[in-house]
C-alpha cells in the first residue's frame, strides 16, 4: 500500500471510518485522535483526574494490535532500540502537551477541517511551519543516534500492554474510569484494528508527508492525508456532520495565534522523533522499542498536560499552556541543536 493508489485507498478507508464514528457516538470532529484517546486512557488509570475524560480507548488498541498482527504475519516484526531512550520519552511528554493545547493531533486536525472547524487551519499551517523547521537541523546532520537489535521477546511487550489495556476494558475494575463519551466498544475496535493494519502497510504519517514533501518532493505519504480530508468531507456531509465555522465547533477553540503554536511544537517534536503520534504507536506495536518509549512520553505527557492546567479547553488556552509551549520550544531546539553534527563540530 506504500504507493499513491495505495495511499488513496489508505487516507480515504480511515477518513470514511473516522466520520462514521462520530455518527455512532464519538466526540463531534474526534472520530480518531491518537492524542485525545492515549490522553483518555491516561485518565483512566490514574495519570489526571478530569474524570469526563476517562476511558481505554478501544481505536488504540486496536492500532497496536492490527499493527503487531499484520507485522508478524507479514515478517515485518523486527525488534530494535536503544536510540536516546530518555530524550524520546521527554520529546513524546512535549508533543503531547503541544497537541493538547491545540485539542487534537494531525489526524484530528485534518479531520476537524473536513468537518468544518476552520480553527484547524491554523494547526495546519503550524504543524507545516514545525515540520519545515525543524527539517533545517535534518540538512545539519540531525539525529538521535542509532538502532540496536534487541531480543525478540522484546517486541512482544507493546503489544502485551495492549492486550491489558483490552482486558481493563472488558472486566472494568472498580478503580477504572469509563466515563467519556463513546461509539459502541465492538465497532471501535475493529476500527481500530483496521487503521493498525492500513497504517502498518502503508506508512501513513502526516510528518513524513510533509517532510518529504519539502526535502526530496516526494508528495506520496501526504496524498494519504488529503485522501483523509476528501473522504471524511464528504462523509460528514452524508451523515449531516459538517458544520463550517470558527465558533461553536466540538473540542476547540478560536485562539488562532495559540493552535498554529500547539501544532508548531507538535510537529516540530514529531520530526525529531521520526514520525507522528499514530506513527510512533504504529512503529511500537512493530518492534521499535524507542517509539514504544515516545508512547510512555505521550501517556504521560496527556497526564502533565491536564495535571498542571496546559491543556487547551473550549474557553481558549490558559498562561500555563502559553509557558508550556515557550518551555517545549527551547528544549526541542536544545536538542536539535545539540544532536546536530554539523553544528556540534563547529562547536
């Protein structure tokens, strides 16, 4: 699927999929966010306390499992790490956070877009702005080291943890919290499992699409996303889910200057690390044990976020968001900076 055709077929199967889960019961314009739903799960077991925000969102799951399932089956299973362990952690906690101020990830954003929140365009914009900058230290050399074969048995840790976040689901102990709202479990997971299974295949990522884009003029990977925008468009229609407008949108809010920031820092911190959330989730369930270790760092970024009042709200963003996004800007550019070897010899 690695191809246009295929990339087509990808963008527009998880934009069809997406709309129709808003329609069955998902928040309005959040049919998929790898963001708002590891941000719910953090809720659930413990990580922050705005209980509306609670549940073990089957759609991640089902990433983890499709994704693990079809690489297996495929001989794509290969089990690497040892790549800045820490520094990913701590990039994943900052790409959250930028993320949350703008209330989605870039599979959300361009989802809010096709069902009409013209808030996202300044995501967009921000998240490209990001990307493009932080591409300036891969021309520099940038990069956080190399991979190390790991044991096999390694690769099956990730996809363990999802099998326990579906068995916290399904038995639902006193001390979980299922509160958010919801389309019905059996069909969010299966949408799950076939976004893990179309993302393994295909490669999709919104940060490599425009990454290659703008460095070798290679449009392939973001055809994926545009065939997401035209597709979930066109399903929101259908389903009587578009409503086009700045104000009054599901999730969001009109501080323009704050969502291009957000999603700056969200894309900034998604190109160090190689790829976008549902990326990295999508590489964790495959054996890359780095990108398992930037989900933690998203986990516990959603925690942090809603922990100490930075996430964005529909009232707007508060001043420690604003401080947040300042502070997640200069360690991105530490780092940047730092892991650049063009730089770091002249130095």
């Amino acid at each position: 699927m690695n191809t246009k055709k295929g990339m087509i077929v990808a963008g527009s199967i998880v934009g069809v999929l997406a709309a129709i889960s808003v329609k069955l019961g998902n928040p309005g314009n959040m049919g998929i966010c790898v963001a708002c739903f590891i941000r719910d799960i953090a809720g659930s077991i413990g990580f922050h306390g705005v209980e509306k925000l609670f549940f073990i969102r089957p759609e991640i799951i089902g990433f983890i499992l499709g994704a693990f399932i079809i690489a297996k089956s495929s001989k794509e299973l290969h089990v690497t790490g040892g790549s800045s362990p820490l520094v990913r952690f701590f990039l994943g906690i900052f790409v959250m956070i930028g993320a949350l101020v703008f209330l989605g990830c870039p599979l959300r954003m361009v989802l809010r877009l096709a069902g009409g929140d013209l808030n996202a365009i300044f995501g967009i914009l921000g998240f490209a702005v990001g990307i493009i900058f932080g591409a300036q230290f891969l021309k520099k050399g940038f990069t956080l080291g190399r991979t190390y074969n790991q044991p096999k048995s390694n690769g099956y840790v990730f996809p363990l943890f999802g099998l326990f976040l579906l068995a916290l689901l399904l038995i639902h102990p006193s001390f979980i919290g299922l509160n958010s709202t919801h389309a019905p479990i059996t069909y969010t997971l299966f949408v799950g499992l076939v976004v893990g299974v179309v993302a393994q295949k295909s490669r999709l990522c919104m940060v490599g699409g425009i990454r290659d884009a703008y460095l070798i003029q290679d449009f392939t990977l973001l055809i994926g996303f545009i065939a997401i925008i035209i597709s979930a468009l066109i399903m929101n229609n259908v389903l009587g889910l578009f409503q086009l407008g700045f104000v009054n949108q599901p999730a969001a809010h009109t501080e323009g200057l704050w969502n291009f920031l957000g999603m700056f820092i969200a894309g900034y911190g998604s190109l160090l690390l190689g790829g976008c959330p549902l990326r990295q989730t999508i590489l964790a369930a495959q054996g890359n044990i780095d990108s398992a270790i930037t989900f933690m760092g998203l986990l516990v970024g959603a925690g942090i976020s809603h922990n100490f009042g930075l996430a964005g709200s529909g009232a707007g963003v508060g001043l420690n968001g604003k401080i947040a996004i300042l502070i997640a800007f200069i360690f991105l550019t530490y780092i940047a900076l730092t892991n650049s070897s063009d730089i770091f010899s002249k130095n």
